[in-house]
C-alpha cells in the first residue's frame, strides 16, 4: 500500500508507531512509503526485523523530478546518493 509515513520512532504514542498499528490492525501487511520522513532508514530496518510493530516498509528517497533533475549527471548523483544512503526505491514525478 501507498502511505505518506508520519514523523516518529516508531513508539506506541508517537504519529508513526500509531500509523503502523493502525495498518497492521486493518491487515495491511506492507506500506511502501513514497514520502519518508528523515531517520526512516534505521525505523524501517527495526520494524522489518520485529523490534518495532508494524506492516514491512519500503521506502523511497527524495523525489526525481524536472525541479530536482536539472541535468542528467545530478540524477545520476541523487540515484546514487539514494542508494548509499539504503532507500529501497525512487520516487518520480513528471515536469
């Protein structure tokens, strides 16, 4: 499922950790988050490993679009840059 994830720890009291249980609770078993708060890297890893509750997350990093790509070679760079920092996949737009 497509989810816009909310800031947070992943904690039972905190927008994220509420948005999780509430998507576990409706039998949603995956979100792939195409707008990822910061921090989500080492989150996402805690609740696909168990330590934290929650459906299994894939996360993008920042959006590719005609604004952020003005060029080929800083697409090139933010592509790599995603991948270094371990976002599961890219968000596009058009423009």
């Amino acid at each position: 499922m497509h989810t816009h994830l909310s800031p947070g720890a992943g904690d039972p009291g905190d927008g994220l950790g509420r948005q999780l249980r509430l998507a576990l609770a409706n039998g949603v078993t995956t979100l792939r988050g195409l707008v990822a708060p910061p921090g989500i890297i080492p989150i996402r890893d805690k609740v696909n490993s168990g330590a934290i509750l929650g459906p299994t997350l894939y996360v993008a990093g920042p959006s590719l679009n005609g604004k952020s790509v003005p060029d080929p070679e800083t697409g090139r760079r933010m592509v790599e840059e995603a991948k270094r920092q371990g976002y599961d996949l890219l968000k596009t737009h058009g423009d």
